[in-house]
C-alpha cells in the first residue's frame, strides 16, 4: 500500500460519521510503517473536523430540501431527538461543553453529533466550527495517546509475560481484598 493511498484511507476515514478518530487513529497506528504518528494525527484531525463546515453551514439550506422527502424527515426528526437528549452538557457550558463532547472519543459524541447539536442549539457558528477543531484535536490526543499505550503495554507483554500474569493475579487479589474491606465498612440500609 503506498504512502498516498495510506494518507486517504486514514483521511477518508476519520470524515466518515461514526467512526472519525475513533477508527482511523487506530487503523493508522497499526499499519504504522508507512505512516509516523504526527502525519496519521495531522490527517485524522484535519479529516474528522472539516465535516463540521458542512453541518454548520450547508445543513441549514438543504434541510428544508430534505424534510420534502418522508423517510428523510423520519430520519431527521429521530437523529435531532437524539442529539438533542445527548446536548444536555453542552447547554449547560455552551462553547467548553462543546468542546468536551466533541473531544470525548466515545460512540455518539464526535464532531458530527456535536456540531449538529451546536446547530440545533442554536450557538454560534464561528464557535461551533472553533470548539469542533479543539475538541477533534483532544480526541486525536487522547486516541493518540490510548494507541502508543497500548502498543507499549503489548509489547511489554510479549516481552515479559510471566510477570505482566502475576501482576494481573496481584491485583486482582488486591481489588477483591479491596471490594471485601469496602463491603464491611459501607452501612446497611
């Protein structure tokens, strides 16, 4: 596979809803020879932010299109109930929870879900389009970081098995001491 079809692959996928970061970060990682980590970063981040231009700023023209055609606005009336159930911290904080939900790498929050809430809560649309790029950019942080650990943490394994086992016995002994004292000292209704 060579570099540029790599770089595609890695872009295409961070823009695709529901997968962004979540999946090209890793997918990068893993196939990581052709790619180092900064442009696999770059492309991720890049990738999964512009799709917040066009939920901010095309949505709006062609939604009144799209409510025309009845499964389109089945579908709409469902995804804003959705996003809208989800926006609670975002209303709450505004530009920060917005922030923070895009940047949170988990299923359901991403730049999609958090710019269409933005949308729908009206904020905004230079700061929806600011608060989507430092929240892709913590996601690509933190899913950054989550690979390089995980990687570090398979090797160590590999290399050195027998004891990575004995801590894992160690500590599960540790946490059921731990849940055992905690039951004791907790009052009973």
């Amino acid at each position: 596979m060579s570099y540029f079809y790599k770089s595609l692959l890695v872009f295409l996928i961070s823009a695709v809803p529901l997968l962004e970061l979540r999946a090209s970060i890793p997918y990068a990682f893993l196939t990581e020879p052709l790619l180092n980590y900064r442009t696999a970063l770059f492309l991720s981040v890049l990738g999964s932010w512009l799709p917040s231009f066009f939920v901010v700023f095309v949505l709006e023209h062609i939604e009144p299109l799209l409510r025309r055609i009845g499964f389109l606005r089945d579908f709409l009336d469902r995804l804003y109930v959705k996003t809208r159930a989800r926006s609670e911290r975002i209303k709450k904080w505004e530009f920060w929870g917005l922030v923070l939900f895009v940047g949170m790498p988990l299923p359901g929050t991403g730049v999609w879900t958090g710019s269409l809430a933005g949308y729908l809560l009206g904020l905004h649309k230079p700061k929806i389009i600011l608060a989507a790029l430092l929240g892709t950019l913590l996601a690509g942080l933190l899913m950054s970081f989550l690979m390089v650990f995980l990687k570090f943490s398979l090797e160590m394994i590999t290399r050195y098995s027998f004891g990575f086992v004995l801590v894992l016995l160690l500590l599960a002994v540790l946490s059921g001491l731990v849940y055992r004292l905690a039951r004791r000292v907790r009052p009973r209704p």
